[in-house]
C-alpha cells in the first residue's frame, strides 16, 4: 500500500514539505491540480514558461568511449532501511554510483539523500515526481524539472547535471527543457536487466554481466525490487571478471567523447555503390610471397566485451598486433567495442554488415551490405578502416569479387591456414598444433572472436610457439604492402 501511494498522489504529509521548500508555479501538476493550485482554492496562475528555441542539451544512452568502464545508475529513492542496505553494498564491493532521485522523495526524507551524497555517490535529477513527460505541455515538463533541480540542491548542497525520466524514455521537449535549465545531458541506459520484472538477484546480475560494455549506463531501481541490493555484488564480481571499473556517470562522460557524424569522417565516402562492376579488377591474397619470416594473424566477427576483451589483454602482454575483420552488425550494437580495437594498435576491416554467405546475394544486394558495413564500421571507430574485405566463410565467386571491387575494396582478404576453431568440438590443442603445423612464411592466420570458443585458451600458446619458431606478427595490411615494396624493388 505505501508503494501505491507514492505512485499515484501526494500524502498530506508530502504536501506540507512541499509547500515549506519549494514555490508552487503556475501550470506545474504538484497536486495533481492545473496551475498548482489545491482544490477550492483561488489563485492566479503564474506565467507559463515559454518553449526555449535553442539547441537541445546533450542526450546520452552510452557514453562513447574504449576505456574500461561503466557506470551504474539507480533511479528511485526506497525507504530507508533499503537504501541503506544498498549502500552499503556498494561499499563493500568499492563501488560508486548515480542516484537518480525524485525531488518528492528527497523532500520527504533528506536525510537519505545525504548519506548518499557523504558516501561519495553521485546525485542526479529523476524530475520532480516521477510523471509520464509524453502527458505535460513544455511548461509542466520545465517545472518538473526545475522543481526537483532546487529541491536535491536545497537539502543535499548538490546541483543536479543530468536529467532521466522515470521510464528513461521521454518527449523532445526534455532535452530542450534540460538545455534551458543549462544542464549537461538527458540521460538513458543502454544496459536494463528489468528488475521490474522482480528478477533475482542472480539474474539481474547474469543479465548485466552477458551486456556488459565499455561506456555503458546500468539503470536500475531502488524502489521496486529489493534483490537490486544483493544484485550489487554480482555486477561488481562480473566487472572485476572483465577488469572494467563502475564509476559515476559523470566521471565516465567527463573521460569518454563524443562521436563525429559520420559525413563529417574522411573516408566515410571511400566504399560506394557502383552499379558499373563487371570489369572490376580485384586480387585475392591467401598469403603473402616472402622470404621474411613474418606472419599476419586475422580474427573474423564480433563477439562480447569479455570476449574480446581477454583477445584484446593477451594480444597487448605478447606485444602482437593483429587485424580484425568486423561483421558490422555486431559493431552497430557496441561501437565502443570496435574503437577499443583500434585503440590497442590494430587494424579492422570488412565482414560484411550481416554475415551473408556472399554468392546467395545479388550483387546490387551484396554492394549495398559491403558498404553498409564500411560505414558503420567508419562512424564506429571514427575513421577509415583499412579498406581489406574478408568474406564470410571464405566463399567469392568472380561476379561478386567484381561487386566487392567497385565498392572500393579490390583486394579479398583470404587466409591460407585455418583450424576451424568456430567449431567447439575443436580444442586448444587442436588450435595451437593446426596452427603450428601449417604456418609457414607469410602465412596468413584465421581465428574467430566469437563467444564459447576454445580459441582464448589456444591463443598464448600460439603466440608463443610461433615468436619460439622465430616468427614476427604483422597486420595484414602491412605484409601486402611489404609484398607490394618488394616487387617494386624487383
């Protein structure tokens, strides 16, 4: 029954904080009451806020960003017993956060909303009550705002920067109404284990830990279920097991950018459709011709942050670089994941956006995936990739490698030794000793990134059996040009 009240309509108890610390405006739905005023009585209501015109302030689902990091979020206020259950948790799992608090609830009870604040966490705006913004004109919208903006600032010494609805979904006039409040951002999540659903806190924390990302916003409440609380621990132990930090939301957007539209990168335009493709010169490189003892090492797909992350962590303790050739779909969902690649020394290139086989595709159909794929993978990492195309299970027929090479990518990125490792039955020996028995110069080298594998187990074993063998790791892109220099020279 308590919960229900505060969903549906002030207590009179509520009322009369209210009215000891905040103005009633004009056109603000306080009370439930047009222009704030009780029933019965009679009030002129005040000016309703004009629309602000300007640009609308910042809003932010994910923070772009390859640093390894995240930030959880609470919306809500629960009851004491509660919110202090809860942090304490995060104590002692090290953890800090961002409350998003109703400015009702902080009026309520301030006394919560300064433990918080003196335990180090951070304090945003969750609006005044919690209201469906899509029901109020621009005026509601702004005071609700407002109005919880001088509330937490009033009781916790704290000025809100962020604003986040109820539901993390909003009208346009939320971005407008933060921006003329001069807030920082608008602010949703990218990562909702639903504990609205009254999931466990197992669950709750197996949902986080298989979407955990870099850059990523966590929103849960603290009002609804109370497993959210033995929940912290879970989401603590898969951020360590991952070796990413929880951090406060504005220290992960102060460390984080913003991202380029994608016109405005040079070489966004480098892949286009070209429907005059049949005479379309184009190589196809399995290997490279040479006598330098040098071997390029090659991972196709995508998968998750503690996948590749770990490729990521062995790659960097052996000092290898590598290329990796990004089916675009899975860049799409996780960008940040794509940079972080480019951010440790390596190349990415082209996989397609969908992962066709690519001879069951026309080729109108093939050009239009090749080059979706070259500018998502583009916006993701904010530059050109390396213009190299891998196709999907190695499979290309003369009339779509003519395709792919009108595009803008004439060289087809093949490989010459591959162990099947997508392939579970396949194990970190049968890896490592198909790897080791077929290398040779210039061999091109295929492994997968995707989840389940045995490949993590098989790759520092191969990284150091081959560097034993005296071979050095280049990046694909710089053996075909070391091939190209050494014809030239001949």
């Amino acid at each position: 029954m308590k919960v229900k009240v505060k969903e549906t309509m002030f207590s009179g108890f509520r009322f009369l904080i209210l009215l000891t610390i905040i103005p009633v405006f004009g056109g603000c739905s306080l009370l439930g009451h047009p222009s704030g005023t009780i029933k019965g009585e009679v009030k002129s209501p005040a000016p309703a806020v004009e629309r602000y015109e300007g640009d609308k302030s910042r809003e932010i689902s994910y923070v772009y960003t390859a640093r390894k990091e995240l930030s959880l979020t609470f919306n809500g206020m629960g009851d004491q017993k509660t919110m202090t259950a809860l942090l304490d948790e995060l104590d002692a799992h090290g953890v800090k956060a961002t409350f998003f608090l109703p400015g009702v609830r902080v009026a309520e009870e301030p006394d919560i909303a300064k433990a918080i604040a003196a335990r180090g966490h951070e304090i945003e705006n969750n609006t005044l009550n919690q209201l469906d913004m899509s029901t109020l004109d621009y005026d509601g919208i702004y005071k609700e705002i407002q109005l919880a903006n001088e509330v937490i600032e009033r009781e916790t010494g704290v000025k809100p920067r962020y604003v986040r609805t109820r539901s993390g979904d909003y009208p346009e006039d939320v971005p407008l109404a933060a921006a003329h409040l001069g807030m920082k951002a608008v602010v949703s999540y990218n990562i909702n284990p639903r504990d609205r659903d009254m999931q466990s806190a197992e669950e709750i924390g197996e949902y986080v830990a298989r979407y955990m990302t870099r850059g990523g916003i966590i929103s849960m409440n603290t009002d609804i279920n109370p497993e959210v609380v033995a929940a912290v621990k879970y989401i603590a132990q898969a951020a360590e097991d991952i070796g990413y930090r929880l951090i406060t939301l504005d220290e992960l957007v102060e460390n984080g950018g913003e991202r380029k539209p994608l016109a405005s990168i040079p070489g966004y335009d480098a892949a286009k459709i070209n429907p005059d493709y049949h005479d379309a010169a184009y190589e196809l490189v399995y290997k490279a011709r040479t006598d330098r003892k040098e071997v390029a090492l090659t991972f196709d797909d995508f998968g998750s942050d503690k996948t590749v992350t770990q490729i990521l962590d062995i790659l960097e303790e052996h000092d290898v670089q590598v290329t990796f050739f990004l089916r675009a779909k899975g860049v799409e969902d996780n960008p940040n994941l794509a940079r972080a690649m480019l951010e440790g020394g390596h190349d990415v290139a082209n996989h397609t956006y969908s992962h066709p086989v690519v001879t069951t595709l026309t080729p109108e159909e093939l050009q239009e995936d090749v080059v979706k794929a070259h500018q998502v993978i583009t916006e993701a990492i904010q530059e050109q990739p390396v213009m190299l195309f891998r196709p999907p299970t190695g499979v290309v027929d003369d009339l779509r490698a003519k395709a792919i090479a009108a595009t803008g990518y004439p060289i087809m990125a093949m490989y010459d030794v591959t162990t099947l490792d997508w392939d579970t039955s396949n194990t970190a020996d049968d890896i490592v000793n198909g790897i080791m028995t077929k290398t040779e110069e210039g061999s091109v080298i295929l492994l997968h990134m995707l989840d389940g594998l045995h490949t993590i187990e098989a790759l520092p074993r191969v990284l150091t059996g081959l560097k034993d063998k005296g071979y050095t790791f280049v990046k694909m892109a710089d053996m075909i040009e070391h091939q190209s220099g050494a014809r030239e020279r001949n």
